[in-house]
C-alpha cells in the first residue's frame, strides 16, 4: 500500500509541484520553439515523453552497470538511440509532424529534461519508480506546452487545433506566434505560476540558470562563482 | 562574386535575420543562465563561437566521408552528439596543457556546451539544408556571432533590469523573459534586410 501511494506521488509530482516547464525551468528552447501551434506542441511534448520514459527505465536498469566516470557519455548515448528511433517513426508515419518539428526533434537529445532526470533520479531508482518518475514528467511537460500552444495559437492565429475561432480568426495578433511572443506567453505564465504557488505558500520558481543544468555538478561557472563570492 | 556574396548573405542572416536565440530558440539555457554578467556572457559566447566553428570542420567530413557513402544518415544524431561530446573533452585537455591562459579565459565554459542545443543545431542544420563545406563554416561561425550578439545585447538589458522596481509577481524569471522578448522584437526589425541587400 505505501508502496502504492509512493509510486502515486511520483507521478503527480511531475505534472503540477514539480512541473518541469513552469517549475523547474528546464527544456525551456523547445518550449518556445515548438509552441506556435497546438498541434506541434503536442507533437513535441509526446515525441519527448517517449523518449523520457524510455530513456528512464533502460537507464535505471543499467544503473550498476555503468561506471560513474562516464556515465554522462553513456546517458547520452542512450538517449540519442531513442530518439533516433523516434525520428525514424515520426518521419514514417506522421510525416507533416516531422516537417513542422524539423531540426527541434533531434535536438530532444540535448533537452535538459530526459538528462536532468536521468541525473536526479533514474540512476538512483529502480525501473517501475523511473517509469512512473518519466511519465509524470512527460505528462507535465506536455501540459505545459499545450498549454503554450493553445495560448499561442488562439491569439495569433485565431484558430485551435486548425479550426477557426469567430472574431480571434478575423483579428489575428500575429506577434504572439513570432518568437516574441513566445518569449512574452512564457513569462506571463510563469508569473501567474508563481502567484498560485505564493497564495499557497510554495516557493516561486527561481530562474537558478546553471544550477537546473544536469551538467551543473561538472561545470566551473559555478565553481567559480562560488570563489567569488 | 556570387560565391562571396552568397557565404556573406548566409553570415548576415545568420547573425540578424535568423537569429539563433531570439528567432530560432536554440541556446535558451545559457543565454538565460549566463546573462546576469557582461564578463562571463562575453567568455560564454566566444566558447560557443569556437566549439561551433571546430564541430562544423570535424563532423562536415564525418558525415560526407562516412555516413552519406555508407548511407549510414540515420545514425546522424548519434554521431553528432558524440563528436561534439569527445570534442569538447579533447579541446579542454588540449587548452589545459599547452595554453593555460586561453583555459582560463574560456575553459570553464566548455563543459557546459556539450548540452548546449545550439552546437548540434547549428550541425544539423547544415546537413538539412545540404550546405557545402565554406557555407557550413560561415553558417556557424554566423551563428555563434549572432548567439554573442544576443548575450551581450541581452546582458546589457538585465544589468538595467536590476536596478528596476518590478512588481512583485513579475521579478525574477517572468520579467527576465518579458525582456528577452523585448529584444527579441528589435531583432524582428532586421527581417528582409539581407534580401534587400543581395537581392
């Protein structure tokens, strides 16, 4: 039964307190690339997802196996494998996702989600809770960028999910689909982010720049901006 | 002439017209991360540019020598993440012994840009629009500059930024990224300038 609930928490823990876009600030560039419609945002925040999960349980399994020293190497590899798989599968089947995604979905290889919890907690765990860990990621992150794209998508271009929206199509606010407006969208959404969680009394989520970056702990900026201070 | 014209044309557009972190989004962790100070946006963006430059000169033959004769394409994104891994390793242990001054100066940033979207962005993007050699080599040398242009232009904005009174709800990362928008807007201004140029 505790077992139960653990595994409960790991998954909504992704989708709203630790939400990976609105919260924890990472993979923030395809976040604002892919959002300029529903449809890509949703295509992006799946294709991730997959990889995410995947990504998590062949890791977690193998976490006695790689060696310390090299697992950031090894990490990566793993992941550039799925996503390569992903890449094949998208440009197969769904061939016009391909096009609108274009150089964003092999770049999924350097979005700092999937290394981020690769680093924090798939090789720590064990598969079933790296599984449920990916999932709850990949459900938040989707959100979020959804949640982008509808926004984007309505006010630029007066449409949802392609259909017309009466007077917003007429009007269409082009700026909110330039990248500007992607910029500004995310801003307004982490501030009413942060107003939630103030009036709930969490802590607002803080642009920690380097320290999200799953390459923090081998990275000097922060060595010498500790020596500095 | 049309030669020169046309590697100049892809150098300008990648600096203004396609900018690639205030119109591509490639880059976003560093130019947000690494912004707060003139000196460290500075060090940053002249690692990017060369690590940039070298990934371009080492995976243009990688992939014309061996992956295209072999049809091998698909591996592409593999290959590239681990050229670009190794090479990053390689460069700061080749900086460390033999020029320690030009380690310090931009050593500490190199770790950083193995996961930087930006390097293997601008990798991919020269095979997808199927560039020559010298049109790969200004594409990311374009790029870098252009990813320089935007942190500097952009740390120039948040040291402005700081001595601000920010409403409550929007300091931090909220009005850091209005701002980012902001310049982003004056970028859009440069649309159509290259064309007009060498059109």
């Amino acid at each position: 039964m505790a077992e139960k609930k653990k595994l409960g928490k790991e998954l909504t823990k992704g989708i709203i307190v630790e939400n990976p876009v609105l919260r924890l600030v990472l993979g923030t560039c395809p976040t604002l690339a892919t959002t300029t419609s529903v449809e890509s945002a949703i295509g992006m925040g799946l294709a991730a997802s997959i990889v995410l999960i995947c990504s998590n349980v062949v890791i977690s399994a193998l976490r006695k196996v790689i060696p310390d020293k090299v697992r950031i190497p090894a990490y990566i590899v793993i992941i550039a494998s799925f996503v390569t798989i992903v890449q094949m599968v998208v440009k197969a089947f769904l061939p016009s996702l391909d096009e609108q995604l274009g150089v964003y979905l092999p770049l999924i290889v350097v979005n700092c989600i999937i290394l981020g919890r690769a680093e924090a907690f798939a090789n720590k765990n064990s598969v079933i809770a790296s599984a449920v860990d990916g999932l709850g990621m990949g459900i938040g992150f989707t959100a979020a960028l959804f949640l982008m794209g509808a926004v984007r998508e309505i006010f630029g271009a007066g449409t949802f999910l392609g259909t017309g929206i009466p007077f917003l199509s007429e009007n269409p606010m082009l700026i909110f689909i330039l990248p500007p407006g992607g910029f500004f969208v995310y801003g307004i959404l982490m501030a009413v982010v942060n107003r939630i969680a103030e009036s709930k009394g969490k802590k607002r989520a803080e642009l920690r720049g380097c320290e999200a970056c799953p390459m923090a702990a081998t990275c000097a900026i922060n060595k010498k901006e500790v020596a500095e201070s | 002439m049309t030669m020169t014209k046309e590697l100049i044309s892809i150098l300008l557009t990648a600096i203004l017209t396609q900018n690639f972190v205030l119109a591509k989004f490639l880059g976003i962790c560093p130019f947000l991360g690494v912004s707060k100070k003139l000196n460290t946006a500075v060090g940053m963006s002249a690692a990017v540019i060369f690590v940039m430059a070298l990934a371009t000169a080492v995976t243009y033959p990688i992939n014309q020598l061996l992956l295209v004769k072999f049809e091998l394409e698909y591996l592409q994104t593999i290959v590239f993440i681990l050229v670009i891994a190794a090479l990053v390793q390689l460069v700061e242990i080749i900086l460390k012994k033999y020029i320690p001054a030009l380690y310090n100066a931009l050593g500490i940033y190199l770790p950083l840009i193995t996961t930087n979207c930006a390097v293997l962005g601008v990798v991919i993007l020269n095979v997808d629009n199927s560039y020559n050699f010298a049109q790969s080599m200004f594409n990311s040398i374009g790029a870098g500059l252009g990813f320089m242009l935007a942190m500097v232009m952009f740390a120039g904005v948040r040291e402005r930024l700081d001595s601000c009174e920010v409403p409550k709800f929007m300091q931090g990362l909220p009005i850091t990224l209005v701002a980012a928008s902001l310049v982003s807007v004056s970028f859009l201004g440069f649309t159509g300038i290259v064309e007009n140029i060498f059109g």
